[in-house]
C-alpha cells in the first residue's frame, strides 16, 4: 500500500501551505530573517521536494539584515487567481518599529517564480492567507482573533477596511487562518494553541462570509496530547485537494525524541482530510498526527526520503536552491536527527586563512569548527557562541596540525544533542572535542529573542557568497 512518511519536509519548513498546479504541488514555507525569502517547494507525490525557488530573490527589494532574529517573513500562504499565483505572508518587524506587521504580496505567472516586486498592506496583524471567492470577489484572512479584509480585483491592495470574521474556537492566539468552500459552506481552518506544545488545528463554518461561524464538534481537529510521541507540537494546518480528488492537510510539527528539544526546528507534515456525513472535516479519522500515512492503490508509490541531501545548482551565484543567507553566513538546514556533516577544504582554502564549518541557530546562538594558520601548524578549534550569557564566546577544544595535509576533512557527527567535532586526515579520524548539550541550536535551548527556525550548517570564511557547496555533504547516520 503507498504510504507517506511524516515528516514530509524535514529540517527547518515551518507554517506550510499547498496549491496543486495541473499533477504538481508547491508548497512555500516560512524563512523569517533568512534571504532569499520563503521557500518554494515542488513536488509529484507529496514525498520528495524539491526547492526551486523563493518568492523574493532580489536583494534590492529588501535588506534582511535589519531585522533581528525570529523576525521577518512569518508564515506564507501561495494561492491562483486572475491567471496569476500569489504569495502573502507578514512582514514582521523588530520591538518598537513603526510598523511591527505589514502583509506582503507577490505575484507570478508561474509557481516558481520570478515574483513581483512586493507591496504592502499596512494591517496589524501575523498570518494572512488569501481566499478567492467562486463570485470573482478576492479577500485577506490573517489573526488577531481571524479578521478579514476586501481586496481589490488584482488582489495587491486593500478595498476597504478590516472586520472580525471569528474569534476562534479556543480563543486562545487564533492564527494561521485558511479559508475552504465547499458544497456551500466557507470552512475556516485555523491554528490555535500557541507554537509550543498544545498547538492545535481547529475548524468553524458558516453559509456566507457575513453570517456567524459555527465551530466544528470535532474540534480540536488535530493536537498532540502524548510527550512520548514522535510528532510534537502540531498545528498551523492548509487543507488542499489530491490530483487524485481527495483531501489532505500539510501541517506544522517537530520532533523532540522522547525529549523536551525540538531536534531540527518545526518541520512539514502531512495528513488525510475526509469529512463526516455532516460535512464536517476530520483529520487521520481521528487518530492524532501519524507518522505514516497510508494512502489508495491509485497513488503513486512515494520512494522513502534520501539519506543523504544533494545539491542542485541554481542560477543565484550559483548556489545550491536549498541556500539561506544569513548575514554573512551561507547556510544549509539540518535535514536528520543524527547525522554526518562533512567540509572538504581543498589546497587554496587551506591556504586562504581562517575558515571553516559551522552549526548555526540565529546570531545569538551558533558553534564553529574551525581552521587557521598559527605559526608553521594549522590549528583548529571549536568555538560556541552565546549571547543570552553576555556575548560569550567559548573555546570548547584545540587541536593543532603540525604536518599540512593537501586535504582536510572537517567532521561535525550529531547524534541528538550532542556533536563530535572530528578531523580527517589520511584516512584517519581525530576527535577535536565533544559538545554533549548542543540544546543552544534548538527552540526550546534558550529564550532570547523569537526562536521559530531551526539549526543550520554551512561554511565560513573565504568569500563566503560564492561557496563550493560540493565539498559540503549532509548524510543521515
């Protein structure tokens, strides 16, 4: 029987949302201070995903590197209409902005892109999404409570004021919201609960966009109850349509390991949608978010997720579509639980100074293995930064290099929490330090600033805008 494993998209894709396009889906995901900003996705059989593009890719439409980090983009939603694909999200600003929120919108004449220069629409508020009504009439959803918005007919403007459509079924940070019709009735699916544990999807509905939601008898429709199980902290929910004519809903999740860390940030997961004989939607026929989701005969059979992550060039200098700008930094989400991180530093990086590899959460929270010269050696150290703790800088392990090697291997092997920082050289392994507690590259590992992403790697030093991401490898161990 076909089955999909959850999660779908592993590694740091929260706030998911889907549109199906001919035999194809594509999916964009929250990528807050990180540029290029929100990622798309596109995929044939709702397993394997590839990044082929992002809904702003030029750097001279906005500078990311004003906003401090939890910031930015938040929460994305794609749609189609006037033979145009949109993409919306919040721009979220710093403490004390301003303009704290403003909803952004891009447009296309294809899902991939290249999208719009953006425009604003200047309403408090975080997770628009954007619902095109069968009478031609266009609208914005987005929290506090859920709140609408009358669009203009090309749907990159607002034409009139904001209202309350509902103030949710929990009532307790309504957000998230996405709006569905079906057979007569505007079903309102939205994420309750807060981000951490005791996140929810819930649904109301109602027989027109002026009348009074009614909240779904089944809600919450989806929420984790048990610590133990592999899929945590789930919610934040975008029904859609299969090519196939049936219904599934991509949510938000992530994966503590029996532990209170979320390992890899919040990831994508997916689930079946169907609907009771009163119309009214259930998730996984109310079994809670499943770590394998089987489907009909009819589907195509999904091959398992790769163990190891490969790169495709993209036409932005050249660098793999799954890059995130960072600053400075270039980096790579962590895609497995336990895995093996490996740089090559060829002769002319050897040669070039200070560099290396690094594992990074945001700016206050990053570790780096790194190389530089030191009198006739090579000496690498590793290095933990923490700025909850007054800008720490903390050298953890020293390992010096007497005989220069033509190639160095630098090795991060994570198993958990904890990361070896290794180096190989001539076949042989040599262990530079132990980090057991890597928790500070985790949501849950610290408290400064908003901490909504997910642990990253890449490489430093050496122009790091044009990198040779072919020495860079990320294996499932």
């Amino acid at each position: 029987m076909p089955t999909l494993h959850n999660p779908i998209l592993p590694g740091f894709f929260p706030d998911p949302s889907v549109i199906l396009v001919d035999d194809t889906y594509y999916m964009v995901n929250s990528t807050f201070v990180y540029f290029p900003c929100i990622t798309i996705s596109r995929s044939k059989d709702l397993q394997n995903w590839d990044i082929v593009g992002h809904a702003i890719t030029d750097p001279s439409y906005i500078d990311m590197s004003v906003y401090d980090p939890g910031r930015g983009f938040w929460a994305p939603d794609i749609s189609y209409a006037n033979g145009k694909y949109y993409i919306t999200a919040t721009l979220r600003g710093n403490d004390g902005d301003a303009l704290e929120h403003r909803q952004m919108i891009v447009c296309a004449d294809s899902p991939e892109g290249p999208y719009s220069k953006p425009v604003y629409i200047d309403e408090p508020g975080i997770d628009p999404s954007l619902f095109h009504d069968d009478d031609g009439k266009h609208y914005m959803v987005l929290n506090p409570s859920v709140k609408i918005i009358p669009l203009t007919d090309d749907s990159l403007s607002a034409a009139g004021p904001s209202r309350l459509l509902y103030e949710g079924w929990n009532k307790h940070k309504t957000e998230g919201p996405h709006i569905v019709k079906k057979d007569g009735w505007y079903y309102l699916f939205m994420a309750e609960g807060g981000t951490g544990d005791g996140h929810m999807i819930t649904v109301a509905r109602a027989k027109s966009l002026t009348d009074e939601f009614e909240p779904c008898p089944h809600n919450p429709l989806l929420t984790q109850l048990d610590p133990s199980a592999t899929l945590q902290r789930t919610g934040h929910g975008c029904p859609f349509k299969t090519k196939e004519g049936d219904w599934m809903i991509v949510y938000l999740c992530s994966r503590k390991n029996g532990g209170k860390y979320s390992l890899l940030g919040r990831e994508t997961a997916i689930a079946k949608l169907t609907w009771d004989k009163e119309g009214w939607p259930v998730i996984n026929d109310g079994k809670g978010a499943l770590t394998e989701i089987e489907l009909p005969d009819n589907y195509t059979v999904p091959a398992k997720p790769a163990n190891i992550i490969s790169f495709k060039p993209s036409e932005y200098e050249k660098l793999p579509e799954d890059f995130l700008f960072a600053g400075k930094y270039v980096l790579l989400r962590q895609r497995f639980i336990n895995n093996l991180t490996t740089l090559t530093l060829a002769p002319e990086l050897i040669k070039s100074g200070e560099c290396g590899l690094m594992y990074y959460y945001d700016d206050n929270c990053y570790v780096k293995f790194g190389m530089k010269h030191v009198a006739k050696h090579l000496e690498l150290n590793v290095r933990v930064f923490n700025r909850e703790k007054k800008d720490e800088e903390m050298t953890i392990g020293v390992e010096n290099v007497y005989k220069i090697p033509e190639k160095l291997h630098l090795v991060i092997r994570t198993r958990g929490l904890a990361k070896e920082f290794l180096y190989e050289n001539g076949g042989y392994e040599t262990l530079v330090c132990l980090l057991k507690d890597g928790s500070i590259l985790t949501d849950e590992g610290r408290t400064l600033g908003k901490r909504f992403t997910g642990p990253a790697y890449g490489m430093f030093g050496y122009s790091e805008s044009k990198l040779a991401f072919k020495d860079l490898k990320h294996e499932k161990l």
